[in-house]
C-alpha cells in the first residue's frame, strides 16, 4: 500500500515530537514536511529542534527543512499541533487549501461541524465532516480534531458505563503531569516539591468537551450528553501520565462487578477494525489497591490504553475509580494518528 | 505561671520530632519525658532518634533518655504519636494512671466517648471528658484526639461554611504529602516521577471524623452531622503539605461573596482565648488563580492557618475550592498542642 | 542610629525577592526604591512581582512604585542583582552619579579596580575602592560586588585551609540548585528525574573567582592565588541549596585532625565585628557520615553558614569533603548585604 | 540451539525483576528456577514479588514458585543479585555444587581468583577461572562478577583511554540514581529536594574495582592497574541512570581530539562476536554542551550503552568529561548477562 505523505504543523514542540516518533515505521503514514511556527522556519529540523524525548531524533527527519504553517506543503494532509492563536486560521487554511487536518489544538474543538473524536467513544462523528464541508465550502478539506489531553483519559473511562448504565453526573479532579505544558512549560521551582491547582482553560474544556464525546450525531448536528460535569485540575510533579479521580452518579442501578465488567470487558471500532495503533484493551482494569500509578502505567500499551482502578462505590455519587492515560500519547499525538487510521479505514483520506 | 511538664511518647517519629520543635520555648508546656516504642529505649534522644528536620535537634533533649511509653513517666501530662498498635493499649494504660493524654494517634479517635477536637470547630465537644471518666472510672486522666493530619485541613474550610450554610454533601480529593507517612515511609521510587493512589485506611478516616467533627454534643454523646462525605486520597511527591480539591452541597442557599466572606471573616474560641498556637486568621483565603500551593502557603501562621483559593460555583455540588494544610503542624503535633492550650484554658489540665 | 536608605535593582526576581525579605527589620537598613529592568516599570511592587517566595510579600513594599534602574534613585545606596547584560552599564551610571551600588551581578566582578568580597575571606579588599574611585573619577559612588552563588560556598570552605596550609590545587563539583537560575529559570522537564551537566559560565566563574578571592591586595591591585582550580557543574532537582564534592591539595603537610579544627575553629572580621547578618560559625563541621544535605543544612544560621561535612584524606589530592551553602540567601542577596554591612563598618557608607 | 535454563537468586529484588525483564526472549537464556532469600519461599512469583517495572510481570513468571537460594535447583547456571551477606555464601554453595554463578553481588568481585569482568574491558580475565577451578576445588561451578553499578559506567568511559594513553590519575565525583539503593531503598523524605553525599561503601568500591579491571592478568593473577583513583559519591534525585563527573591525567600527552576520537571509535570484544546484548557502540559521545542527561540517555542502546559529553581539558588533571550509565541495566542485570553472553563464547557454559 501507498503511504500517506503528512505534514506535521507544529513540528519542533512537544506534541511535534511525539508525532514524529509515533510516525516512525507506521505502515499508513510518511513524513514529508515539517512546519511550525516560530523562528525555527528556514532551519533544518535539527538545528530548530531541541529534541525532548528519551534517544535520538530520527535521522530522516534531521535534514528536512523547517517551513511556514501555511499551504502549500507538499503532503497528502496535516497532523497539527499548533500553539492555538496560530492554530484557528492556520488549520481553517489547510482545510480551504484541500488538506485533511488532524488536530490535537483546541482551536476547533467545540466547533458545532467538527468533530470531536475518540475512535473508541463515538466513531460515528466523523459523519460531521460531510456537514462542515457543505457548510464551510471545503472541497477534499476538512478539520477533525481530538479532545484535550486529560478529557481523553476520563472519557474513555466513563464512556463504556455511560453507553452501559447512563451517567447523569460526574467529579473529576485531575492530577495532571508537566509534559501537558509543553517546553518549556512549568518552571521548576513551582513544580518541585509542589502542587499548582490550577491549569488555565482545563476545567472548562473538561466540562464542555465531556458532554460534546458523549453526544448523539443527529441531523448534522451534535446533541450534548445530558449530564452535569464538574473539573478541578491540578497539575503534579510528574513527567508523563495524567491522573484523575473520578466520580459517576448512573442514570441504572449497577453492581460494582457490573461496572468492572463493563470497563474490563470494553471493546470498540478501532479494535474490530484492528487500526494499527489501537491497543488490544483500549481500557485495562486493574485490581492492585494502589494503581494506577503514573510511572507505571503510562505506557501500557504503547501509552494508547488507559488504565482504571480502585473502582468502588461512592459516598456521595454512585461509583468512584482512578484513570490514567499518557497524555501526550493517547491525550495527543496518538490521538490524533488513531484518528487519522479511523479516516482511512472509513475512506475520508485520500492520496493527493 | 508554672509550666506543665509534659512527657511524648513516640518521640523519635516525624511527629515526635515536630512535638520537640514546636514546644520549644512554649509560655505553658516544657518536655520532662520522652519515650518511644522501638529498640531505642535506654539511650540518650540523640543516639536514639535520626532529626529529620531542617536544623538540629534542640541541644536540652539531646541527653535525655528515652524510656519506654507506660507510665508512669515523670510529667504532668503526655502527648502521644505513637504507633497505632501500640497506642491503644499504652494510652489507655496512661489514662488509668491518672494522666491526660492529647493523641495524635487514630486509635481512640472514633471512640464514643473521646473528644476529636479541633478548637475552632468544636470546642465544646471537650465537655466528653466527664462522660469519659465516669463511663471508664478514670480519675485525673482522659484521653482528647486530634483529627487525622488530612481531615484537619478539610473540616477547618468546611466548619464555617457548615455553621453558616449547612453541608449536605461533600466531595473530597486529596493530594497528600510524604511526610504524612512518617519516616522512611514512602519509597523514593514510589514517590518520584508518580503520584500514589492510594493511601491505607485514610478514604474511610476523612469520611468518618468529619461527620464526627461536625456533629453536636448531646447527653453526653455526639449525634454525628448529617451529611454524606466522599473522600479520594492520593500521595503526591510534596514533603509537607496536604491539599484537597473539595465540594460542597449547601443546605441554604448562599452567593459566591458570602461563602467566601464566611471562611475569611471565620474566627472561633481559639482566637477569641487568644491561644498561644492559634493562628490568628484560621482559614486565609488567597485570590489568585493559583494558590494554595503547598511549598508556598503550608507555613503560613506557622503552619497553623489552613489556606482556600480557587472558591467558584460547582456544575454538580453547589460550590468548589482548594484547601491547604500544613499536615505534620496543623494536621498533627500543632493540632494537639492547640488542643492542650485549651484544655488549660477550660480547666482540665492541672500540676501533678 | 538613622538607617541607610536603599535602592535595590533587580527587585522582581529571585534574588530581589531575597533582599527584600532580609531586609525586613534590618537595623541598618530600609527599602526606599524598587528598581527592574523588564515591563513592570510604573506598575506598583505587588502589581509588578510574582512573589514566589514562602509567605506573603511583606505589606510595606506591595504599594511601592516601580522604576527604571537608572540613576536618580532616592536612596543612599543600591543593591543590584540585574541581569548581566544591563547590569555592566546600569551599575557604572550609579556609580558614577555617586550612589555605592552593592552587586550580586556577574558584570563586573572581575573587574581589576573592583573588590570581589567575602567579608569572613577578603576583607581587606574593600581598599581597592579607593584604587576605583581615582581610575574611574568616582566620587562618593564606588562598585562592591559578592561572587557567584556556587564560588561563595567553594571558597568559605576553602580560605580558612588556604591561610593555615596554603592550596596548590582544587577539584570542585558542584551539584546546584534550581533557584540558581532565577525564575522561570530551568523547565520543569529538564529538572525532574534528572541532573543537567551545564550550567552557562559556572565553571569557568569559580575557576576565576576563586583565584581572585584567596589572592592578596597589594599596591592597587589583587595578586591572584597561586593555585590550579576545576570545576564540574551540575544542575540538580533541588530547590535551594548548593552542593559541592571538594579536593584540595596542600601545600604544607597537615593531619586530618587539623584540617577538622581549622575549618570547624574558623572565625573572622565579620564574627568579630559581630555584622548584624554575620553567622556565629561562618563554616560548621558537621560529624554525621551523610551530610551535609540540602533540605537539612541550607538554612543552618538563617542561610548565613556553610556547612562542611565527610572530611577525609584523598587518594589524588590531599583532602576531600563536601560543602553546603544556600545559594540565594549567602550565595547571593545574604552575601550583597553582609558586605554592606562590613562597608558600614568601614566607613565606606554615608547618608545622603 | 538449545537454550540455556538459567536459575535467578534474589529474583524478587529490584535488579532480579530487570534479569526476568532482560531475559524475555533470549535467544541463548531461558527461565528454569527463581530463588531469593527472603519470606517469598514457596510463593508463586506473582505473589512473591512487587513488580516494580513499568508493565506488566511477564506472565511466564507468574506461577513460578520461588525456591531457596541453595542448590540444587533445576537449572545450568544462575544469576545472582543476593544482597551481600546472602550471596557470600550461597554463590559459594552453588559454584561447588557444579553451577556456572554470573554475580552481580559484590561479595566475591574483589577475590584473587575470581573475574570482575566487562566484556568490552578486560575480557581476557575470564581466564582467572581457571585458576579459581584449581584453587578451590571446583569441578563445572564457577563464579564470574561484574563491577558496582557506578563503576562499570566510569570504567567503560576509562578503559578506551587508559588502552590509548594511559591513565595516572582519576578523580570521579557521582550522581547516582535512587533505584541503585534497592527499593524500597532511599526513604522519600530523604530524595525529595535533597541530595544525599554518602552512599555506604561506594567510594571504596569505584576505587578499588576500577584497578582490577583495568589491570593485567598475569600468572593466574591480577596486576591492578598503577595509578591513584578517588571517588566521592552522592545520591540524587533521579530513578534510574548514574552520572559522573570525570577528571584525568594522562600517561601520554594527548590532543582534545585524540582523546574524543579513542572514545567515539572505541569497539571491542563483544561488538566483535557481536553478543546478543552488546551495544554497537559501547561508548556514545555526544557534543551537545548539556549532553549526557540521565533522563534523556540513560536508555541509549537499551540501556547498554555508556554516553559520555563535555569532554574538554582540565586545570587540575588533564581532562575532565562526563559519563552517564543506566544502573541497573549496564551496571548490574545487563552487565552480568553480557559476561554470561561472553562465556558462551569463550565455551565456559555448557548444558547441564
């Protein structure tokens, strides 16, 4: 099969990278263009580049020369990961342009004809795409976007009980890791032997992004989940992995087996369609009273599942449970690239 | 005025250590006796017990030898964190024998006739006492508790708004300090890079003593307040600090304004006796978006204030916000000595 | 006695948070101007600063308005802790308008008509004044400045064995802390689970520093130490607090004894002038086999000491050991306002 | 061909658990027996041991009981990583019983007749094994070490210039990494924004394996290599990968590109006969200024790799440079299966 040449926007950040590393080997997808939007344009991506993660950057991506965020670039369509000042116009130009974006910004997220999507949750809103084409007057174009880095966690959790049992309302208080700042982020006199319980816009798109996941496709248009949701979030001293306790009240009655079962046993498209980077579980209960645990757990499954524990009833709600997910992976770049497999195996993608 | 001569048992802990820093100099209480439960009974404190805390041990208990916690002990009156297996029996033993014992210790906290005493909260729950010698027929002796070191810091930013508003329910999350595990405690790689989910029997301790703190002295039993409590603990990698993300469900209904004038206008018996440890504003409210934060609020008042931030309306309790306690000071040597101070203010402590 | 009225430059960052907290109730000191090179000119203190320092930002300084660091200030003298490359010239225009200007900044440092001080190290140096005022037609202004946070714990450690034994050759690695880099100085990503091998211009500063320190005033100018230094600089997770692995080798034999009681008996000019913010043991000795550590000895004399611990014979050089100083209090402000103190004492400072 | 059924003693500590994680495939090992010395005897693996890796327990262990570290067990060689009063004997017991012991305790390292060996360094001294066998009666059983954690990585960064120039002296200042200590090891109050400078032992370790290693092999004896090693050790707040700070002086004179080339071009015995765990390169130099970083290069070539950065001359000594290993993968479980991998090789192991 052809691969799929993609640019990514957004190139040399934290996401960037991440797409760069999740995209090495993948039998769909190429790199062919590097974009971003600072002073980095011009530059080879390693001049521009101060790679971030554990190893080396890739040897092919070293020589290519950074450019502009803007079309054209010489791709099949765009993963982006702008800085979302930038991102609003930037992506609606790629989609004018004819370009598929796939965006892990926010920009877009909340826009009534884009889709917000988790394979996994509601695969049926990439319907959405045809309406915002008709709308928008965008020809081979289109914007679809994943949810924040902490919403993807805790939805993936709540979605097998809501499409189960019905969730009427929901507390979550997040304890989320430094890599969800980007670089250079968090200082670190404020993130060691600290915690800042406060991260700016998270709570609010926790809240709305929650019920949008969660909605009904109707006609063309998204009908938000009918739930109450309520985000504290506060940032730790962790690298990787975004936590959250979570509470649920149920619109049923359930068993605490029951509501294990229902996490334990979750199985979705991306799992029957065996996308490449779909995990096996996309969510791993476990039974030890002390995880999941940030360091280990994170990365289960290549990071794409996320995992629960300590599942129990509630005082106050229904159920209480712990959720991990590895935020910039499945909150972020793999994100983005599971929905862009989805795209394929549904036909929305094509070669330029 | 004479001061007090007051024994601790459990000296050589992370508590026992805070006891011996915090009385340092105190107007009515001056250390006569230390003991402790391990093999470093017979030894001199400064062989016995590794100082963990910044500075160095105070040079008067360096020579004084550490005996073992069952009376008798040559003192007025003990403070006691000791071990939970062994404070049971030994503070009972202690009470028998004619002393007034202030624990920090959980054994006896949910005991129908033991005082769990915050002073600001619920001062009269002191007058338990008398039902205690006459229900176990000690004499001079009784046992007071102080809360569990996380409970603390919640019940001070709940108490004004329950006198106020009445709490219905309440929802709390926490992220608690290493230090709350005593010494060596917390495995560094447990803590470092993760957040731990889990912390034994601490869920059930919040949820059980605030209804116990809130509730109202009868006929010489307290009829627990009725409000349900959901509580979430983590440990995160903080060395003091506790913070929790707290909801509340009112019975009245109150305006944002007049729950935070509540708890910042809030002042109680301590403040009112002018106490030697109290703070002289119990609960500060901060207004920056990003405060409390545990390395910069935890001293504040020396450790005796609990710090709110971040108070807005809830989508699904009625309002949110942030509180912050200094755990092995409010939440626990500084607990109990406020709790002595105004034991001697009410009559209860006297010379042996 | 009427106080010296001072300017401090720098006064929104980290180490002009510290003046400003040392300062409170100094008896020889008070706050007349704040002073700072970035955007928050005009704006009031509180307006302009993050105070990230422990507690609140003290009451009297929150209304005062911030200016530009240039001359006229009113005030009798300036404490600056500029960045290096505003400092060069804002400190010479002070000077030059006849203010002293007491610098914890790198800029002129090395300066040859320029005391590089420590008052408990070179005292004596402060006559290089009177060489800078005639080069420089300074009148009553001059320019004093303190050494790098990290050659100030170094070389406490070191000058009492260079006046007893004399040093021929010095290995010196330190591990430093975070608030070194002042704010938001290192990323919250590259500090955690992590130590950094560089630090911009450290090494090469305590190689020079250090030489310039121990060297001997002659006739207008200092004779460097004749000695060999390395230094290896580490950045460390640590929030406060300089470390450093120390070796020397002598130039006259000496026993393990003596070089113990020379470094634990060390007093001098400060000790004996009793300086308002000099420590009672300028270095402290400690026994224990695994300190000093940061977060137990940094804080040891109000941050004024350096404490010294793991003394022992070396297989390549003579004596190894390990050196604590807190970076920000005697590394920085602390140290800026000691020599102040000294330059009083002098009879360096008037009023205005 | 057939593989080898290797036993692991001390199977349930925290290097144990990276031997069962390295060994997960192997082409030449495969898992026959897991003993350790603690309460876990009779336990399935799954019951006995903490996993405290990220992921899973590989699910072949899991029901695999855990024996007695005492032969006979059902096995033709055996890794051992008992703590060290455990291991003297045992490894005796097991080498007289006939069994191959790949240690990687450091009870036996420092025993005329036994290997401490790193098969890029000194792989001649496998030899020694046969003076053993002689010495000690042994008829198939053996015993083979590895260096000290921290050694290994200093010693790999020495041995290519040492082979090249020569080295007098050495000066080596650590940085170690908390899962060095075991779990649950270091307390966390004692990592958290702290640095420890002792480590029991260490010191003396680094600088007596350091002359065993890079010395010759002679008549069935060890000439240690002739020159002066000093070692300061701390403990830093890192999980996994040991830094060190490096000074040399040389034999021969040598440019600065000398000495970066011999590094960089360095290959040796197991590159050759390219072993199953060999790094391609054993030494990884890096020329960015703030390379090596623990968290960024501690996994360089699975963690087999030593990267080395900031090589420049040196006022003291003639060079100094940076080394960073990853602890309990090139220092300790992949160390001894390299020396096992070795022994192949050299016809040493046979099947039971």
């Amino acid at each position: 099969m052809k691969k799929f040449r993609v640019g990514i926007l957004g190139a040399t950040g934290v996401v960037g990278q991440r797409f760069i590393q999740l995209l090495e080997g993948h039998p769909q997808f190429e790199i062919a263009a590097l974009a971003a939007s600072d002073r980095s344009q011009g530059k080879t991506y390693a001049e521009a580049c101060k790679w971030r993660l554990p190893g080396d950057m890739p040897g092919h991506v070293k020589e290519v020369v950074v450019q502009s965020p803007a079309p054209p670039l010489d791709c099949d369509l765009v993963f982006s990961s702008l800085p979302t000042d930038i991102a609003t116009d930037a992506e609606t130009q790629f989609a004018l342009a004819g370009y598929p974006v796939i965006s892990n910004s926010s920009s877009h997220r909340m826009g009534a004809d884009i889709p917000l999507l988790i394979p996994e949750v509601n695969p049926g809103h990439v319907a959405l795409i045809d309406t915002q084409r008709k709308n928008r007057g965008y020809d081979r174009g289109f914007i679809v976007t994943n949810p924040n880095c902490s919403a993807i966690a805790v939805v993936m959790a709540l979605a097998p009980l809501h499409a189960e049992f019905g969730i009427t309302s929901c507390v979550v208080t997040t304890m989320q890791a430094l890599s969800g700042a980007g670089y250079p982020g968090v200082a670190s006199l404020d993130a060691t032997d600290n915690v800042i319980p406060f991260i700016g816009g998270e709570e609010e798109k926790i809240e709305a992004e929650t019920l949008k996941l969660l909605g009904q496709l109707g006609q063309g248009i998204i009908d938000n989940a009918k739930m109450s949701v309520s985000a504290q979030c506060n940032r730790v001293n962790v690298t990787d992995g975004h936590l959250a306790s979570i509470r649920v009240k149920l619109s049923q009655s359930a068993s605490l087996d029951q509501v294990k079962e229902t996490l334990s046993s979750f199985r979705a498209v991306p799992q029957e369609l065996k996308l490449h980077s779909a995990p096996i579980r996309p969510v791993i209960v476990r039974d030890e009273v002390d995880r999941p645990q940030p360091r280990l757990d994170r990365d289960a499954e290549n990071g794409m599942s996320v995992t629960v524990g300590r599942i129990m009833p509630d005082n106050v709600l229904d159920f209480r449970f712990v959720a991990l997910g590895h935020n910039t992976i499945r909150g972020a770049a793999g994100a983005a690239i599971l929905n862009a497999e989805l795209l394929v195996a549904r036909g929305y993608l094509n070669h330029a």
